[in-house]
C-alpha cells in the first residue's frame, strides 16, 4: 500500500544543487519542511534542471544534486511521510513546462524579481531557461496537485505565478465542474523566512554571493564557522535587540541565535539585551556548531552509504512519476492532445 493513503495535504518543495546549503536554506526551508512533514503528503525534489539556467559545472552537477538529497535525509526528512527525488530523472517536470509555456504571457515572467537580479547579474550571458525558470517551477508544483508550497519568502512571487497560471489553465481548458490544475499556496513562516547576509544586514544570504564569509553553509566546519561569525558585520552599539531597523545586522544574529538555540524570541530578547558582540559572538559560535553537528554527522553517514541514497532515489522516483504523469496526462486530454496508441 502507498505511504500515501490517509488523504492528507499535499506539499511539494524543493532546492537547487548549485552549491552547499546555507543557513537560509535550511533555516527558510528545509527546518519548516521537517517541522510540519508528519501533518503532509510530502514531495521533495532536488531541482536539477533549474541549476542549468545559470552557467554551470557539468562536472560537479551530479555529484551536488546526490549531496542535496544526502542533506535532505541528514536535516530530518523521514521517508514515512516524504519523498525524495531529482526532477531530471522525472521528464513530465520539462514536458509540462513546454506545455504551461504556451499560454504564459511574457510580460508575467518579465515582471519577475529574481529573474530582474539575477539577469543584472549574468550581464550579456541571460538564457532563455532563466526567464523560463518560473514556468519550470510552476510545472514542479502542479504536477503533483501540491496544496503547499513552503519556501522562504523570496521565492512568494513564484507562487503567485503559479497560481496565475493555474487559473488561467483551469479559464481556458476546464469547466466549473472539473477544474484541470489545483492551486497551491504558498507556506512561509515568519521566523528564519529572510536570513540575512553575515556581512551586509540589508541583503539575504545567498548561494550566489561571491564572498564566503557572507553565510554559513549547512557543511562547515567547527573552524570556518568560528571564523565567519568573528568576522562578521556588527555595530558599535552595547545591548542587542530585535527589530530596530537602524540595526539589520544585530536583528540578524539574534534571530539565528533564537533559530538555532531552539529558544523563543522573548526569552533571547531579555538574555541579550546587556551583552555587547564580545560576548555575544561566542555564544552564537557554540550554538551554532552544536545545532548543525547532529546534521553533519548523519550527513557523512548517508554519504558513505552511496547504495542506500540510490535507492532512497529510485523509490522516490517511482512513487513521484507516477503522480507527475498521471497530471501530465490530465494537462494533455485538456489541451486536445490524442492518447498515444
Ligand atoms: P535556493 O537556494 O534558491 O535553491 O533556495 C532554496 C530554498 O531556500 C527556497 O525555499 C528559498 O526561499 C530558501 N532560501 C534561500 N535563501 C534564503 C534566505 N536567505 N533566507 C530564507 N530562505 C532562503
Ligand atoms: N525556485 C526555488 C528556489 O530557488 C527552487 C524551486 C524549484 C522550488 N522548483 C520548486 C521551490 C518548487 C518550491 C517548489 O528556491
């Protein structure tokens, strides 16, 4: 019997295999994805073919997405609620993509905001696939008839998009009593939804920042992370607090501290509120590498286990594709398009 039969929530989220995994990532996504996995019917892809549309490294592509899913299991992804899969291995993500592409408007995907910064990013070198990338993401959601999509706030217009899609899908090719794509919502929580930069306050941490010391990936060491918080941003201001928007850098570090420490807001507010960075530093140092040890550790044992990641693959694939086409065929009969004989 399908692990998938109690009629619960659908979820769909995923990330891409362009670099390590930082603490927005987790803290953003993958945290919340563990947090509510026992509540959904849970899809989780390792995006693949979204890691193309900026330059890439064939050489390290496969090696990378294998060191997602690896992450995905070591964070708390638990098989008994969840599935695990790369997009590529599943070719309905491209095939519905063509297909949402023909009655997407330009114009929807010229307004995006990640598509305006990373193409400012790219210079002379934007492809087709980055200002496709949306309608990609969008087929990854509606495949699987997702009823949540939970990501970090950055990625809310996206959704949006989907949805738009979907309602003009459902407009053009179903009826009010058979509605062709469901849709889904965006899930984002408040805590960790915007981890910013370690040396810019103002601006997210990204995979994408050209400088190391801006974020803490889910991998570093006990001595890069010391390294990264002594150097980072901070002001001249004793006692830190929340929310003071002269202070993004100090809002910052103390919310990783409340994400990491497992404490609530109030409780790090009263804490902190006499310590200067002196103090500070260290403590979020510690909680930093303990919260992340228990990751690492089943993270290198996953790792050494190469046959069981495959598996945990194969079985995520199967049970995806089969959802994936089923919608795919769905989409299809809508369009007009004859069952292959
Ligand atoms: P990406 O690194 O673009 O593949 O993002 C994967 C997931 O992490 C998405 O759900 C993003 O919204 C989330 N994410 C990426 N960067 C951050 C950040 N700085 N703060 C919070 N969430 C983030
Ligand atoms: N665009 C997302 C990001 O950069 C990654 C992504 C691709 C995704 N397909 C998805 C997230 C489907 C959620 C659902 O973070």
């Amino acid at each position: 019997m399908s692990k998938y039969s109690l009629g619960k929530q659908r979820v769909l989220s995923g990330v891409q295999p362009t670099g390590n995994l930082h603490l927005g990532n987790y803290l953003g996504a993958i945290r919340n994805w563990v947090a509510s996995q026992s509540q959904y019917d849970n899809f989780f892809c390792v995006v693949d073919l979204h890691a193309i549309t900026v330059p890439h490294n064939p050489a390290t592509l496969a090696a990378d997405t294998y060191s997602i899913a690896a992450l995905y299991l070591a964070c708390g992804i638990d098989l008994e609620y969840s599935t695990i899969f790369v997009q590529s291995h599943i070719s309905a993500h491209s095939e519905l993509a063509w297909l949402l592409n023909c009655i997407t408007p330009l114009n929807w995907l010229e307004r995006m905001i990640q598509f305006k910064e990373k193409a400012l990013k790219q210079g002379e070198n934007v492809s087709v696939g980055l200002l496709d990338y949306p309608v990609l993401m969008a087929a990854d959601i509606l495949l699987y008839d997702a009823d949540q999509v939970p990501v970090g706030e950055d990625q809310k217009q996206h959704i949006e998009l989907t949805r738009d899609i979907a309602i003009r899908i459902n407009d053009q090719f179903g009826s009010k009593k058979k509605t062709v794509l469901k849709l889904p919502e965006p899930l984002i929580r408040k805590e960790g939804a915007r981890v910013m930069s370690l040396t810019d306050g103002t601006r997210k941490m990204s995979k994408s920042d050209p400088s190391e010391l801006s974020r803490i990936n889910l991998l570093d060491s006990p001595e890069e992370i010391k390294k990264k918080i002594k150097r980072c941003k901070t002001d001249a201001v004793k006692g830190l607090e929340f929310d003071n928007p002269e202070r993004p850098e100090c809002n910052n570090l103390l919310t990783l501290y409340t994400l990491l420490s497992g404490k609530n807001k109030e409780e790090v507010a009263q804490e902190c509120q006499d310590m200067g960075w002196g103090q500070f530093k260290p403590l979020l140092t510690e909680t930093t590498i303990e919260a992340l040890k228990p990751i690492q550790q089943k993270y290198q044992e996953v790792m050494e286990e190469k046959g069981y990641l495959e598996s945990v693959l194969r079985e995520g694939r199967q049970q995806a594709e089969a959802v994936a086409n089923q919608t795919l065929s769905r989409v299809k009969a809508a369009l007009g398009y004859s069952v292959p004989l």
